[in-house]
C-alpha cells in the first residue's frame, strides 16, 4: 500500500503541472483521441490511408527522397524521423540487429509497440516521432552500436563509423544554421 501512495503521489507531482499548464493556463484540450483521431470532413479513404504515411515517414528515411535537393528540407525532414535520430549510418546496424535478434529472446524490444501503435492513432500528417518515439530511438541507437561491435572486432572501424555519423550531424547542422543568419 505504502509503494501505491509513492507512486500516486510521484505520478500527481509530475503530471499536475501539465494539466494546470494546458487546461487551466492555456485552455486547450489534452485528449489525444479528439485532437488527433477524428479530423472533421475527412474521408474514410484518408482516414486509413494516412495512417501508413505516418508510419512510413516515422520508421523510414523518405527524407532522402526529397527532389531537388535542398539541405535546409534535408534537415528539417530527418530530424523528425527515426533514421534521422539514429543517424544513417547507424540506422542501417540498427535494422540489422533487429533482422538477426530472436524477439523471443529479446524482450527489451517490447518498448516498440505502444511507441509503434501510437503512431497509428494521428489521422492527420503528423510528427509522430516527437510524442513517444524517444525511448525506441536511443533502444535503436545503442543496438546498432552494439551490431557495430559485433560486426568488427576492430574498435577502428567501430570509432570511424561513430565519428562519420558525427562528423555528418555536425556539418547537416553547421550548415542548416549558417543559412538561417
């Protein structure tokens, strides 16, 4: 009984601000159903069919697709994807290692499923990486580390790899902010 009151009372401290935040302050309705569910004159094809947009532009680096290129699109587009969050490079070990890993094995990876199934409740384009996708992101980020290591002994390749991913999320960045000023 003791542990349910601290956990009450540690879930009040930490939710309590938000509510008072939202409802209170800012008057807005903190009901992720009827903010994103239901989209008033929507049809019943875009109903469904937006769902995969969001899961592919979630999961996927469509950013890459962008056509002509512009840097500034690239970075603002694969800042709020999952391969954008890992990194490229690190995205590609990171799916390697999910392909190789039993799920039964493995249960860390249940952390994907309320973070996955999240993105299907948006009915309209959303950035579902920015409500949830945290967690799975850095599970996915120190997988594909942990794939690295398992790939090559060689701790070289393992440091060139990071400090490509690096050395490419600084330049993306560098440049993204130098043509702002």
């Amino acid at each position: 009984f003791k542990n349910i009151i601290y956990f009450l009372a540690t879930f009040g401290i930490l939710v309590t601000p938000w509510f008072i935040w939202s409802r209170i302050i800012l008057h807005i309705s903190s009901d992720l159903i009827s903010q994103n569910f239901f989209q008033n004159g929507q049809s019943l094809i875009d109903f469904f069919w937006i769902r995969p947009v969001n899961f592919f532009n979630a999961t996927l680096p469509v950013y890459l697709l962008h056509y002509p290129f512009n840097l500034n699109n690239l970075v603002l587009d694969s800042s709020v994807t999952i391969p954008g969050a890992i990194g490229i490079l690190i995205f590609g070990f990171s799916l390697m290692y999910l392909y190789e890993c039993s799920f039964e094995k493995n249960k860390t990876f249940f952390v994907y499923i309320p973070s996955l199934l999240l993105i299907f409740i948006f009915s309209n384009q959303a950035v579902p990486t920015l409500h949830g996708l945290q967690g799975p992101v850095a599970l996915l980020l120190l997988v594909g580390v942990v794939q690295i290591q398992k790939m090559f002994s060689n701790t070289k390749i393992l440091f060139t790899l990071l400090s490509s991913q690096i050395v490419i999320n600084i330049f993306l960045l560098g440049n993204y902010f130098y043509s702002l000023v």
